[in-house]
C-alpha cells in the first residue's frame, strides 16, 4: 500500500511540475514578443516623427511656383512612411483641385495639413502610426 501510494504522490509531483515548467515557458514567450513589438512600436514612433519633419522640411524648400507637392513615399528598413498634403489657398478651384480647400481669409492662405502614415513591412508586426500636422505659413 505505500509503494503504491509513494508511485501515485511521485506523478502527482511530476504532473504539476510540468505544468509549472510550462507556465514559466509561455511567460517567457510572451514577455519576449512583448518586448519585441514595443521596440518595434517605438520604432514607428521615431519614424513617424522624421517622416512628419521630412516633410515640412520639404514644404519649406520646395518653389510653389513650380507646383505642389501632393505626395511623398519613404521608405524605412522596417517600414514605409506616406505623406500626403491638403493646401488651404484663397485661389483654390475647387472643382478641379482635389488637393486643396478653399481658404476664405489671408491669415491661412497657404496653410498645408500633412498627413503622415507610417506602417510595418513585416507581417508579423501589425503597426499603422497616423499623424496629421497642420503648417502654417
């Protein structure tokens, strides 16, 4: 009776050992994913912010006489960044520019809304950053 009872309180101690040994394997899984993905996270953040500077840096070089800048692509090593402009002008035709407003006083003519979107390359990381800035002149 007790060496059948010593066999049965011995796999009842394997068991929850196991179980145990399992717990702390998921745990470490997941807190490395977890640390990963916010490295990653922070990664979109930066990006996202050199990607907004980029283009207001490229609204203040760039000659509007010869046009606007409507769209710019980046590209990152793990992400593409998308910029894209609304201008707010007094001589804006509404009916043919899309990528304008008309601006009803001189205080915001010229003002551009950049609107900025950043996404991940790797499928593995589902990261989208949006940020819309608006620049006056």
């Amino acid at each position: 009776m007790k060496k059948g009872f010593s066999l049965l309180l011995s796999i009842i101690f394997m068991v929850i050992m196991a179980l145990i040994g399992v717990m702390i394997m998921k745990f470490s899984a997941s807190s490395a994913k977890h640390a990963s993905t916010s490295i990653m996270d922070i990664r979109a953040n930066l990006a996202l912010r050199s990607a907004t500077e980029y283009a207001i840096l490229a609204l203040q070089g760039h000659d509007f006489n010869n046009g606007r800048i409507n769209e710019i692509n980046l590209t990152y090593p793990f992400y593409n960044a998308n910029i894209k402009f609304h201008y707010y002008l007094t001589d804006c035709n509404v009916t043919t520019d899309k990528d304008c407003s008309y601006a009803q006083t001189k205080d915001t003519n010229g003002s551009v809304l950049v609107y900025v979107t950043v996404t991940s390359k790797l499928p593995q990381f589902h990261i989208r950053k949006v940020k819309m800035t608006l620049q006056n002149p």
